[in-house]
C-alpha cells in the first residue's frame, strides 16, 4: 500500500471534512483542532492542503519539531509541495553567522510564495519566522530569469550576477558563486539546491542544465531557471526595503500552529537576546560584522500581522477562545521497546476490536522482517505494509485504524533531513576531490 492510498482513506475522515468545510467559509477565522497526537496532524494537515485553494504556514515550536512536521509532510504530499523555510543563521540570530543552505531554502520558499500557489505548505519556526525578508517589489527588482532558446548574451550575464553580488571562481560549491568556460556559465543561484549550467550558442540559450557540485556531472535540463541573489543581505543590511514573512505571505495564507503564545513569545526573546549589549559585543568581534538593527521583527509586530490571517490551532489546548472546534479521537502509538511478546499481545488486542492494522516503513527488507518474526513466533497477526514512514505512530479511534512506525517498533533514532545538507556539504566534497588527485612531485603553492 502506498502513503497516498492511506492519505486518500484518511482524507475521507468525518472530521477532516469538517475542518476542510470550515477553511472554505472565509468568515471563519479560527479553528481549533483538538486530540491530534503525533503524525496525526500533518496527516490531517496534508489532507487538508491537497484540495485547499490557499497556502499554509505551519509554525512549529522549534527547529527540530519543525524538522519532523516537514518530513512528514514531504512523504504524504512530495517535495514540489512542501517547503522548508529555516533561520538563515548557523547557530543563534544574535551570533550572526550566516548561512548560505538556509538562505537558499528561504529565498525558494519566497519565489514560491509570490506565485500564490494553491495548497503550498511552507514550514518554520519562531527563530526563523523572527528574521525580516526581502520585500515583494525588492525580490521582483533583483531576480533574472533564463529561458532556453532566448537571446541573452554571456557578457550581460556576467554584469547582472556581478550586479547581484556573485564571486566569480573556478569551479562552482556553494551559492553565490559562477565560472565562466567559454560557452558555459556555470552559477549557483540562491533560489536552487543545485547550480545551474548555462550554454551559449552566440548570444543564445542553448541548454540549461542542473548539475551536481561533487561530481560536475549534469542532472537534468530545464527550460526555464530563475537567478537569484543573497536576499538575507540583500539589497542592504540595515533593514531597508524589508518586511516580516507574515507581510509576504498572500492575505488568503492560513497559519498553523500548536502554540501560538510560545511562537510570539520566542519571537520577541529572539529579537531582545539580538539587540542587547552582549550580543551585540560578540557579533563586533567576528571578522564580518554583521548588524541586525532593523531585521527582525519584534513580537508586537508579530501578533499585529498574526492577527489578520486565519488560525488552525492543533496544539493541546487553543490561545483563546476559537469561533469552531473540531475533535479528533487519537492515542500515541505504545511504547514497545523491542519487546515483540508485548507487540504481539497489543496488536491481537487492537484486531480483535475491530482495528486495521498499518505499519510504516522505508524498507520494504523490514516488513519482510517484521512479517517473519510474527511467523517465526506463529502469531496470525494481519497488517498492511505502507511503503514510506512517518515520524510518530498512532491510533485513531473514530476509523479504527493504527498506523504503527517500523523505527518505533525497533526502538531506531528516526532522523529527518533537509536538502540543504547537500549544499553544506558541497565545499568539503569538492576539496577532498581535489585533494584526491594530487600525485606524489605535484607543485603545490601555499
């Protein structure tokens, strides 16, 4: 069974179409979604997602949280629809270490954002939801976008990306970077995982191509790329010509969230912790100084801006009082310990009263695994295999259904990942490449 056919099941839920009828009554401003556990929500939420006419901002309480809700949501709904949106910052915002993955990621999430696609789910956290963006005009001002086929000559190229701030180097590992060979532009726009390889016919497009940083190889063509420049400094670094992500997102955009009142809170402490005399101090003694005076938003200004969007609320209990509250009958998937006497007992238990038993997995060796060990014990225990995992198990008591995790069974670290880790890792790649193809006589200059 795959993830899609669970969801589509999970879609018809009575009160997924509940809430689904209420998000499509403009007048309701706030919802309340109570007794979701564990992957429940973003089950609920993907559903929710898949036929809305409107984006989402999903606010988790931190970076890791926010982490496994984007990892949930990309295996029910892909990639394509489902953004990641982190801090543009290493460590903490009152460091000022910038960096260039998470930049890449937020500059995607905002050229998405402008073409108001229906149903995009976007993903954050108060850390990163405190940083200022670029604002709409800015980001329409200092984009360039490439077709194949059109007239566009290398030289005029080379201007707008030195324009715009890019290093020009000799081979191309990180954003913010191209190489000119020849014909071939090769660059690293802030709006793409992988950099984009340019070739000219004359003052022709004649290819474009995606390309990997460790092996040069080509990925894919594409007909039609957007450049983009560093927008975390960009066009200034005082604040000018910059708005909160809330005064970008499309008025129609529905916010979501477990706790709203730890959100504002975190906000205005990760905007007072950036501005005091310690902080500042620290960020002075950096070889690049890096000022945040008027890049952050404060958490008055959040709770303005919040206040004029539509609320879903799925946390243990609302912020206020909401206008609608719909309840959902789950429980968290028991905790098992690899103990396979007491997954038997609770599964036979679960069949007999009529349950459905599902178990999640990347791996289809584990199924097979989990299935030969119930044969192996002579257990009749019958589930359905689902072919992707989903971070937490649980029951849901109004569909009769467990969805169970094989890495909860086994008692495994379950580890979301980003696809900015690619372009983290791309640098170090490169050298230990190079590195690699030194021979012993070779002249080295140091």
């Amino acid at each position: 069974m795959t993830i899609n056919e669970l969801q589509q099941r999970y879609a018809a839920h009575p009160q997924v179409e509940a809430v689904d009828g209420l998000l499509k009554d403009a007048s309701v401003r706030s919802i309340y979604c109570k007794g979701l556990c564990a992957s429940a929500a973003p089950l609920v939420c993907a559903a929710l997602a898949r036929e809305a006419a409107f984006p989402f901002l999903f606010i988790l309480g931190d970076l890791e949280e926010a982490g496994y809700f984007y990892h949930d949501l990309v295996q029910l709904r892909g990639e394509e629809h489902v953004l990641f949106f982190p801090s543009s910052f290493r460590r903490a915002v009152k460091y000022g270490q910038r960096d260039a993955a998470g930049g890449i990621l937020r500059t995607e999430a905002l050229a998405r954002l402008q073409k108001n696609e229906p149903g995009l789910c976007i993903v954050t956290y108060p850390d990163a939801l405190a940083e200022k963006v670029v604002s709409p005009d800015a980001l329409n001002q200092n984009t360039l976008e490439v077709q194949a086929g059109e007239r566009l000559s290398p030289t005029f190229l080379d201007e707008v990306l030195r324009g715009y701030g890019f290093e020009r180097v000799e081979y191309v590992y990180e954003p913010g970077q191209y190489a000119l060979r020849g014909s071939i532009v090769d660059l690293f726009s802030f709006s793409s995982e992988y950099p984009y390889r340019i070739d000219f016919f004359g003052d022709e497009v004649d290819s474009i191509r995606l390309f990997e940083v460790e092996t040069q190889l080509s990925r894919q063509s594409k007909q039609r790329v957007v450049i983009v420049p560093d927008l975390t400094v960009f066009p200034t670094e005082g604040g000018d010509g910059r708005v909160s992500l809330l005064g970008f997102l499309p008025k129609e955009t529905v916010l979501a969230a477990r706790d709203f009142p730890w959100v504002h809170e975190r906000i205005a402490a990760v905007h007072d912790e950036a501005m005091s005399p310690q902080a500042i101090a620290a960020r002075e003694s950096e070889e690049e100084v890096i000022t945040l005076d008027g890049m952050l938003s404060t958490g008055e200004e959040f709770l303005e801006q919040a206040l004029s969007f539509r609320w879903l609320e799925l946390g243990a209990k609302p912020a206020g009082t909401p206008q609608a509250t719909v309840t959902f009958d789950t429980s968290l998937q028991p905790v098992y310990h690899k103990n396979f006497d007491m997954v038997s007992a609770s599964f036979k238990q679960y069949l007999q009263q009529g349950y459905t038993l599902y178990i999640c997995s990347d791996s289809l060796k584990q199924i097979e695994r989990i299935r030969s060990i119930f044969e192996d014990r002579g257990d009749n225990i019958v589930f359905t295999p689902v072919e992707r995992t989903l971070h937490e198990g649980f029951a849901d008591n109004t569909l009769r259904l467990c969805l169970f995790t094989d890495h909860q069974l086994f008692d495994r670290f379950h580890k979301y990942s980003l696809r900015s880790e690619k372009v983290r890792g791309g640098k170090v790649a490169l050298s230990l490449k190079e590195l690699n193809q030194f021979t012993p006589g070779d002249y080295v200059v140091h």
